[in-house]
C-alpha cells in the first residue's frame, strides 16, 4: 500500500455472505481500510478480518497506528468532524459517519476499539 510500507493482511471465512447493497458495504470497506492508512504508522499493519459468528457476521479492520483518544472517541460518526486536525489535511471528515449510515441501513451495528499510541479497531456486525 503505498510509499509508506504498510502492509495489509486478510483473514476471511469461507462462504461468509452479508445480504446488503454491494456498492455501500464496498463504500464502508473502502472507509475504514483509507482510515486505517491514513491514521496508521509507516511499516505498520492493517488486518481485515470477515467472520462467520453464531448469530452474526463479524468485519473487523484494525491498525497499529496512532490511534483515538478516549475524549473523541464518542464523537468520530458525527459528521464533519475530524479526532484532531492537525493530525493530517486530508479528508472532510465525512468517512465515519458515512461508515456508520451504511451499517445502520443494513441493520448492523458499530464498535470502536482505541488506544493512543496503539491503534484502533472498528467491528461491524451483521445480523444474520
């Protein structure tokens, strides 16, 4: 990926199906893993995992990078708003709370994990 020697691993189940609008659960992938890079360290990792759960399917991307303090963390779905703007130029702050629409509209639900310094995982679960 890039200038920046990140690499990005995957971890897929096999036959895992999501019912859902292709091009917006392409859109949330795209977010979260652009995210991901933006935010992560150079040589560090991104991991995508799609899991089959009992009653769920499970996304997960995660990140090494430089992750979210706990303060901002309630407020990064809102739209336009951006954890701390010096941290890059890039973006309009749009992507999470575009992420957080399109698990809404296919009835799922979205969870961060984050620690400064460590890095972030965002979980999408999909009812089955």
């Amino acid at each position: 990926l890039g200038t920046r020697g990140i690499q990005l691993t995957s971890d897929v189940d096999d036959g895992v199906m999501v019912n859902g609008n292709a091009l917006l659960l392409s859109r949330l992938l795209q977010n979260l893993i652009s995210n991901a890079y933006r935010y992560g360290k150079d040589d560090g990792h991104i991991a995508v995992s799609l899991k089959q759960g009992s009653g769920d399917v499970q996304l997960a991307v995660s990140d090494d990078g430089i992750g979210i303090p706990t303060a901002e963390q309630i407020r990064i779905f809102d739209r336009f708003y951006r954890a701390d703007s010096s941290r890059s130029t890039e973006g309009t702050g749009l992507g999470l709370s575009m992420v957080k629409r399109i698990a809404e509209l296919h009835g799922a639900t979205l969870e961060l994990e984050s620690e400064e310094g460590v890095g972030s995982t965002f979980h999408v679960f999909f009812k089955k």
